[in-house]
C-alpha cells in the first residue's frame, strides 16, 4: 500500500525539483525526505528517481505516479470537503494567506464580517508574496490565500490548486513626481519591490514594454513607503490601487495607466466546495469596497 504522505513528498519533489527546496518547503531535514522516498521506492517497487551525484530526476514511473498522486490529493480534499458539511456549524483554525496591500485595506472588513457569521471559526492570517502561496498550500501551511495577477504577469497553472473568478479588479498607477507614462521615466531612478516578486517582474516588464531597462534604485516592498520615497525626490514607482489606500503624500502625483491587478483566492484543488473556504470567500466579497468593482459570487 502506497502512503499518502510519501506521495505528497513525491508530488512536491516534482514542482521543486530538489530534495533541498522540498525539506525546505515542508519543514523537513533533507535527510528525512530522502528516506521517506526511498521508503516510497520500496513500497512501489519500481524506481522511481534517478540519482546523478547530488542531482535527482524522476523516472517515467515515477512522473506517471505523481500524475495519480495529484488525482488522490484532490479526492482527499473533496473528502475532508464532505465531512465539514456533515458537522453542525463551521468551527477551528482557518489559515489565510494575504499578500500585505489587501491585509491593510480588505482583510479587516473581511475577517470582521466571517467571525460575525461564523463565531466558531479562528481565523489566522499569514502575509505572504503570491508567489509563495501555492507552495504554502501544498505543505498544508494555508488553507486559503488572495493571490494577485497583473496584466503583464498573468497567473500561471499550479498543479494542485484552484483559483476563484477575480474577487476584485485595482487600477494601476505610476507615482512621480508629475504627471506622466512609463516611457517619459525611461532615465529616471525606479523603486520596484525586490526581485522574485509579482510586482518586481510587472514593473520590469512595464518598462520593457516602454522600450528601455529600468534603474532600479531601491527595493521596496510597502507602497506606503514606496509613496514616501516618491515624494522626497528618490524615484518612480508603479502602484496597484490598493497601494495608495493610506492616502498619497504631498508631492507625488498619480497618473492612471491602462493596466490592472486582478484579486483572486486560492485553495488546494478539490476544496472548492469546503464550507470555511466558501464562508471566507463570501466575506471577502462583502467586504471589497465598491471602487474597486468587486465581482459578486458566482453560485
């Protein structure tokens, strides 16, 4: 009999590509998720990862296990899904993952409204770059998130998880000092979020499409402070609606661009119909503001 655990490591292993990022991920030693797989050989008996000095691959066994343990990981979901609807009342820890503009502007609203209807619920809120969510999910860390997408960075496919319609849709803004484009700024000195980031890669492709290369100043992952950085004279930033929630500081102006950052959440794939994800997305959508055409819930 093939253990679920194990295939979840082998599934990881697959997206991660190293058994380093994988013990990474999911809080292990390496030397644990190694036996863990070799255990995992034994009991398939066929193998399952080739081994090249520190590097190791997955064998065409292994590649076509992966494919059913996604199918078994998904059933599972729905599983524990069916179970919540058979309990009285939604109850225990909810771990959200939101990435910081929405836990300042949107979160509150949200969480005020999910514990008003469900009191039994404790939710728990984690801030973290959608780029990391998907993995936060797997490892079971999160059992929702917001994950954004911009127009020059759509989302890509994550095997294992599910994504909602846009909850809300934000404008995007280049913060100077005057009005302006992207292009007018090709010379001027850029504040970007650090690199690995949605917003770093949406920046960077925005001024490439401008035509030229940004000079990247300063990292900056806090629209507030990018804005007062703004107003001192210290650079140009692209900022998502949400961003400017605090308020613009004296000296920057704001100029509408067309581009958007689309808001979505985000679950393991089979829990879609689970209750406390369904009660916090209904809650989010109460809460958005409507500026921010929030998108009613689809049923």
């Amino acid at each position: 009999m093939l253990d679920v655990r194990r295939l979840r490591l082998l599934r990881e292993l697959a997206h991660h590509g190293t058994i380093a990022a994988v013990a990474e991920a999911l809080a292990f030693s390496p030397s644990a998720v190694s036996q863990q797989l070799s255990v995992l050989e034994r009991e398939a008996g066929v193998p399952l990862l080739e081994r090249t000095g520190r590097r190791v691959a997955l064998t065409p066994a292994g590649r076509n296990l992966v494919r059913h343990a996604e199918a078994v990981l998904e059933l599972l979901e729905q599983a524990g899904a069916e179970l919540a609807h058979a309990r009285r009342g939604l109850a225990g820890p909810l771990r959200i993952g939101t990435y910081p503009s929405a836990a300042r502007a949107v979160m509150p609203a949200a969480l005020a409204e999910l514990t008003a209807r469900h009191p039994g619920l404790e939710p728990m809120v984690t801030e973290v770059d959608p780029a990391a969510v998907a993995a936060a999910l797997r490892a079971g860390e999160l059992d929702v998130a917001l994950v954004h997408e911009y127009d020059l960075v759509p989302a890509e496919p994550e095997p294992g998880l599910a994504l909602t319609q846009p909850v809300f849709t934000e404008p995007m803004y280049l913060a100077a000092a005057a009005p302006g484009t992207v292009a007018g700024h090709r010379d001027s000195p850029w504040i970007m979020s650090p690199p690995g980031t949605l917003c770093h890669a949406m920046a960077l492709r925005a001024c490439q499409q401008a035509g030229f290369t940004p000079r990247v100043r300063h990292h900056i992952d806090d629209f507030a402070t990018v804005l007062a950085l703004v107003a001192v004279g210290q650079g140009v930033a692209l900022v998502p609606h949400l961003g400017t929630a605090g308020g613009t500081p004296a000296g920057v102006a704001l100029t509408r661009l067309p581009m958007y950052r689309r808001t979505r959440t985000a679950f393991r794939a089979g829990g879609a119909g689970h209750p406390a994800v369904g009660a916090f997305t209904a809650a989010l959508h109460t809460a958005v503001p409507p500026a921010l055409g929030g998108t009613p819930p689809v049923n």
